[in-house]
C-alpha cells in the first residue's frame, strides 16, 4: 500500500476546530446490519460530553468483548452520520496496517474520560 501524498497546509486555527477527545469504551457488539463487517462502539467522553454511539469497521484486529474498557480517540464535533439503522456521532479514530486494516489510535496511560487533543 503506498502512502498517501501530505495534505494541503492548514492554519493553526483550523485544527483547532477539530476536536478530538479521549474515551473509555463502555459497550460493544457486532454491527450485523452495517454493509461492511463493523462493531458498534458506545464511548464515554465524560461528564462534559456524555457517552456517544459510533461505528467502525475494527473487526479485523478487535471483538467486542476486548474493546469493553479500552481508551479510544474520537472526533466529537462531526454531525451525526446515519449508518445502517444507527445513528454514529462520533468518529472513532484510527490508522491502517500494512493491509488498509485499522487500528485504534489509543493513549499509552489511563486518561480522564474528554481530555481533548493538542
């Protein structure tokens, strides 16, 4: 897989329009509905934010019983997108192995739920 050319050069400012949160994952299942295989993900981002729903096309290198209490990264600020019968609001992030397969982007430590990326 060859990478991807680097993006067009962005103002500070815009990124930092982008907000993306840490979460611990309090839910997952199988996604059977969705039309590519995919786990849906309940995320809490704290009191500030809540738990939101997401799904996300990990079952490669995760199940659902795994994901239960692990820390996740998510943009928090996109609108809602409908997938399938679910509405996902929030947009749960990751990179692609050497297979376009995702992985999680993750903190090494335990963080407080809606700590915020800079």
């Amino acid at each position: 897989m060859s990478e991807p050319s680097a993006s067009p050069v962005i103002a500070f400012d815009d990124f930092l329009k982008v907000d993306i949160r840490v979460g611990t994952v309090t839910r997952a299942e199988p996604f059977a509905q969705a039309r590519k295989p995919a786990i849906r993900l309940w995320i809490d981002f704290g009191p500030e934010i809540g738990v939101k729903k997401s799904s996300a096309r990990i079952t490669v290198h995760y199940t659902p019983g795994e994901l239960v209490g692990r820390q996740v990264a998510a943009v928090v600020n996109f609108p809602a997108r409908q997938i399938g019968p679910v509405m996902s609001q929030v947009l749960t992030l990751g990179f692609p192995d050497e297979n376009g397969e995702v992985v999680l982007v993750a903190p090494d430590l335990k963080l407080p739920d809606g700590g915020r990326l800079f």
